[in-house]
C-alpha cells in the first residue's frame, strides 16, 4: 500500500497509478455487471418456466375433460394440433403411457420413429438448451411443453435490456475515465508550476541570502540592501503575474508607485526610504516588486478597488499629516485585473504607457 501511495506522490508516475486504479475499477464493474445480467437471466427463465407450468396445467385439464368424455387417441391428438400453441421454437406434446401420441405438431408426430419411445423423447428433450414442463393428467396421458431458453428470453427482451445496461456502463466509464485522467494531468501541471514558482523562490531566497551575507562599508548602503531584501525583482514579479489567473486570488488591483525623477538624482535610500512609507499601509496579501529604478508594483490579491483606493488614502493623510509633501515625491495609480485582461497584461499595458 505505501509503494501504490507513493506513486501517486510522483508527478512522473502518479498517471501510470491512476491508469491501473482506473482499469482495476472498470474491470470489477464489469465482472460486477455481467453477474447481475446472468442473475437476472435466471431469475427471468425460472418466472417464464413457471408461467409455462401453468399453461402446462392448463392443457392437462383440457386433456382429462376431452378423455373424461371418451375421446379416442386420435381426437386427442386432433385436439392438442387445435388448441396448443405452437411456434418453431416453443410447442407441446403429449404422452400416454410409455409412447408419445403427439409432439408440435401432426407432420412432426408422425416423423418420430424410435422417438416415439418416452425415455428416448425425454431423454433428447433435456439434452436442449429448453425448458421443459410437463403434468400428468388421468389415464395415463400427460401434457408438456418445451420452450427454447434464447427464445424466452428474446420474447422478454432480456438481450435488448442487457445491450443497453452495457452501453450505458461504456458511456459512464469513458466519461469516468476521461475525468479521471483530465483531473491527474491537471495536477500534474499545478505541480509542474508549483514546483516551477518554488524553485525562482529559492534562487530568490539565495539571491537575497548572498546579498545579507556581503560586508558593506557605509552603514546607509546596508539599510538599502535591508529595504531591497524586501522587495521581489522583476523576474519574480512576472512570474507571479503569470500565475495570477486562479479565480481564489480575486479580486485583484495593481497599485503602481512611480518616483517623481525631478531634475536632481536620487539616491536608492531614498527612493526605498519613500517606498517603506506607503509599505506600512499594504495588507498580508499584497506582494511588492520593483519593475525599473524608481518603479514598483504591489500585486493586491483578494483586495477590492475600494480597499486600494483606502490603502492610497490612508497614504497620503500620513503624508499631509507628517509634513513629508515637500521630500521625494511619489505618483500612485491602481488598474483592476479583470476577467478579459489579466494581471500580466495590466502591467504590460501600464509599463508601455498603453490605455489602462
């Protein structure tokens, strides 16, 4: 059990697992399948057989009234041609003492010869896929009736009812199967982009590991590398555009932060410095990158248009309350990711000054 489970742990052998689960199953409903149609096949023959014994008793009372009024051999047998039904693959006989008197029909009962013998007739009768009844009646006569199984149960549609049982059974296990195998590819993909996310992470991580680890000599240029350990690069960010597509992460808004460049140069402490002000204001869910020098982004996942707009609100109250209009300043704009333009697109659009 734990080698099967681990072969669903594999993304390389987690379809060939599914494929034999998937086989085993349809194989133990079609076993399951075909025992029920040979269940219902006998339970069918053995109702079909005891309504012919019915019929059977009737005969054999129709029998004892013609003998009781003193019908000779010959008017039985006139009678049994007249009133018992007959078809190729179901008819009646009668038999008195150890002889056969009449069998189908007239033409049939006299090409009997050595089957006129009971044992002999009987004898070949059960050695037929039939079914066979039979009553004794008064005198020594007795009235039967043979029937071919494959006729019963063609006259009950039983080969029709099973066709459709196992038509439907193909139709529900191929669209079974094919769910079954598109789900599989499906996770083996999430995981292929999973596995993928996972491993930029970690050349982020040991990107950002060597970076903590260098020994800078001012004191400013290591808070810079501080403020930028919490920053995605623009490979990660796209990245992450990319796979922003689950309708779980909406809804979703791209708040974009531009640095005013004016006519003097900024250095990065300041520009991160600016960044880490608007920074305090952003939620758990909101992820921060920067795109070019003095251009970042924060990928706003499950925020609404009205809680970015707050996020940039609270923002600038901060500012006009702390003075700080006068220093670096900084242009903010939010764009939503809709269903027809997704958050890749968005970003494109904005970095190439296209309509938003």
């Amino acid at each position: 059990m734990k080698r099967l489970s681990g072969l669903f742990k594999r993304a390389d052998s987690r379809m060939k697992a599914v494929l034999l689960l998937v086989g085993i199953a349809v194989l133990a409903s079609l076993c399951f399948l075909i025992y029920e149609n040979k269940r219902n096949r006998e339970s069918y023959l053995q109702m079909y057989e005891e309504r012919q014994q019915k019929y059977t008793e009737l005969l054999k009372n129709g029998l004892e009234q013609i003998v009781s009024a003193g019908a000779d051999e010959s008017a039985v047998r006139c009678w049994f041609s007249e009133k018992a039904e007959v078809s190729a693959n179901s008819w009646a006989f009668c038999l008195k003492g150890e002889t056969v008197l009449f069998a189908k029909d007239e033409q049939t009962t006299d090409t009997l010869r050595e089957m006129e013998k009971k044992d002999v007739f009987l004898k070949q009768l059960e050695s037929q896929d039939a079914l066979v009844t039979m009553a004794e009646g008064s005198d020594g006569y007795a009235a039967g009736v043979i029937t071919a199984e494959s006729y019963a149960l063609t006259k009950g549609q039983v080969p029709q009812h099973e066709m459709y049982l196992y038509l439907i059974f193909a139709l529900i296990m191929m669209a079974g199967v094919m769910t079954v195998i598109s789900l599989t590819a499906k996770w083996n993909q999430a995981e292929k982009k999973l596995t993928a996310v996972s491993s930029a992470m970690r050349r982020q991580n040991r990107k950002l590991e060597r970076r903590a680890g260098q020994e800078e000599e001012d004191e400013p240029e290591s808070v810079m590398e501080q403020d930028s350990a919490n920053l995605y690069d623009a490979e990660l960010i796209r990245l992450f555009l990319k796979k922003s597509d689950d309708p779980a992460l909406l809804p979703m808004q791209l708040l974009f932060a531009n640095i005013v460049m004016e006519s003097r140069y900024y250095a990065r402490q300041e520009i991160f410095d600016t960044l880490g002000q608007l920074k305090q204001f952003l939620g758990r869910t909101h992820v921060v990158g920067e795109m070019k020098k003095g251009c970042f982004i924060v990928l706003m996942y499950q925020t609404s248009p009205e809680e970015a707009q707050s996020v940039i609100d609270r923002y600038r109250s901060w500012i006009r309350d702390n003075g700080d209009e006068a220093r670096t300043r900084m242009e903010l704009s939010v764009c939503e990711v809709t269903e027809d333009r997704s958050a890749l697109q968005v970003c494109e659009d904005y970095l190439q000054g296209g309509e938003m």
